[in-house]
C-alpha cells in the first residue's frame, strides 16, 4: 500500500509509470442524492472514473475507481481536481497531484 492507495480526500501519485488505479470511498452524510464524477486531468495524464454516476442513499458509501495513465515524460509537479457534483447542489472538490510521470517504451 501507498500513500495514493490512502481513503484521503485527494489523490497524489508520487511517481506515475504507465497505469495505476486509485480507489476513493465517498460516504453520504447529507439525504439521498445521485452524483456525477467530474475531473479536470494534470497535465500528461489521461484519466477515467468508474462509476462515472451513482446514486448513494443517506448515509451508505460507494467507491469510486479512477485509472490513471501517463500520455507524455515528465518531471515536474503537475495539478488538477475531482468534483463529485450532486443533483441537489451538493459538491465536493479534491485535489488531484501527480508529481512525476514516466512512459516507458513498449
């Protein structure tokens, strides 16, 4: 296990070589609400979610799946975010870091 494998509320990888994914559980504290996954890629990294919508009742919790691959070499820090946007206005926002991507050839 690693720091990115951590139910944190963000993701940071500390060195993304090829794929990876990430696992995030979101617990529902407010009432029952159906939730679609938003994000705004670092740059280099091509990025997925699964599921990309789901409803979670008051109180449950769901998991939600993010494959991460690097599209390009890189060494520095790059930055960009999770929204987790709710059909009753809630919004969650998490910072997403992926501080050095390697593609190694096939």
């Amino acid at each position: 296990m690693t720091g990115a494998d951590l139910n944190l509320p963000s993701i940071t990888i500390a060195v993304l070589n090829r794929s990876r994914t990430i696992t995030r559980t979101v617990t529902n504290v407010a009432s029952d609400e159906r939730y679609t996954v938003s994000y705004s890629a670092p740059y280099g990294v091509a990025v997925s979610a699964s599921p990309a919508q789901f409803f979670i009742p008051s109180g449950q919790r769901q998991q939600v799946s993010f494959v991460v691959n690097a599209t390009m070499n890189g060494t520095s820090a790059s930055f960009g975010s999770v929204g987790f946007y709710g059909d009753k206005g809630h919004r969650v926002m998490i910072p997403f870091s992926v501080i050095s991507k390697v593609v190694h050839g096939s």
